[in-house]
C-alpha cells in the first residue's frame, strides 16, 4: 500500500492538540456555567437551611413553652388531687356531723316527750304537794291552837290529840 500525499503532510498531532484545546475550552467554559449554577444553588440550599434552622428555633421556643405550661398543669393538677381529696374529706365529715345532728334531734324529740310526761307528773305532784301542805297547814294551826290553849290553861297538850 502506498499512500499518496498532494500537497503538505497534514501535523495530525498538533490537528489533534488545537481540537483537544478547542473541546477543552468547551469544558472549560460548560464548567464554569455548571459552578456558577451550583454556586446558585448552593445559595438557595443555604437559604433553605436558614429557614429550616429559623423554624427549628421556633420549635424549641414553643416546646420550651410547652414544658413551662406541662410544669404549670403538673401543679395545677396536684393541686386539683388535693382539693378533690379535701372536699371528700368535708363530705365525709359533713355526712358524720349530719348523722350526729339525726341523733341529737331523736333525743331532742324524747326529752321534749319526757318533758311534756314530766310536766304531766310536776302539774300532778304540785296540786297533791299543794294538798298535802294545805293538810299540814291546817294541823299545824290545829297544833298552834291546842299550844295556845295549853299556854293560857297552863298545861301541856296530850298525847292522844296529836293526831
């Protein structure tokens, strides 16, 4: 084979070395555009996580006060317990104090009966107490008669008139 050349002999190297440069260029500057696009996008990733760490710290402020409100209703609700348990304890002792008061007014309710049965016998022992002293009262002044007369006759009263 035999190769016939018209004209000079074409560099086939430095043919090569200008398209590498050429497509290097090329690279170079698709490169260059591609950094620029990942820079812009690098800032909007930045701007996104700003954003995400914003809401993040507005997070942490709300479940920080959540915590404090959580804390708060931990006492409200211990509180709330002891109330509860109080006002069990004045039912109880208000059931106690009533059922007491059911007793008192039973008994009341007998003495007032009693009262009402002794007023009954008082009213019955005074009119023969009355009766009794209204006797007396005359065999006392039976007495002082049978003494005055014995004075002035001058001798004792018997024995067989003391009756």
């Amino acid at each position: 084979m035999t190769v016939t050349t018209v004209g000079p002999a074409p560099d086939i190297e430095s043919e090569l070395s200008r398209a590498w440069i050429a497509v290097g260029a090329a690279l170079l500057g698709n490169i260059r555009h591609t950094d620029v696009r990942f820079d812009a996008v690098d800032r909007r990733f930045d701007a996104v996580d700003r954003r995400f760490d914003q809401v993040d710290a507005r997070f942490d402020r709300v479940e920080s006060r959540l915590d404090r409100v959580e804390t708060r209703l931990d006492g409200v609700e211990t509180r709330l317990h002891g109330v509860e348990t109080r006002l069990d304890g004045v039912e109880t002792r208000l059931d106690r104090v009533e059922a007491r008061l059911d007793r008192v007014e039973t008994r009341l309710d007998r003495v007032e009966t009693d009262l009402k049965a002794l007023r009954g016998q008082v009213n019955r022992f005074e009119v023969a107490t009355n009766e009794r002293f209204d006797r007396l009262d005359g065999r006392i002044e039976y007495l002082i008669g049978l003494i005055i007369r014995a004075e002035t006759k001058g001798q004792e009263p018997s024995a067989a008139t003391d009756g």
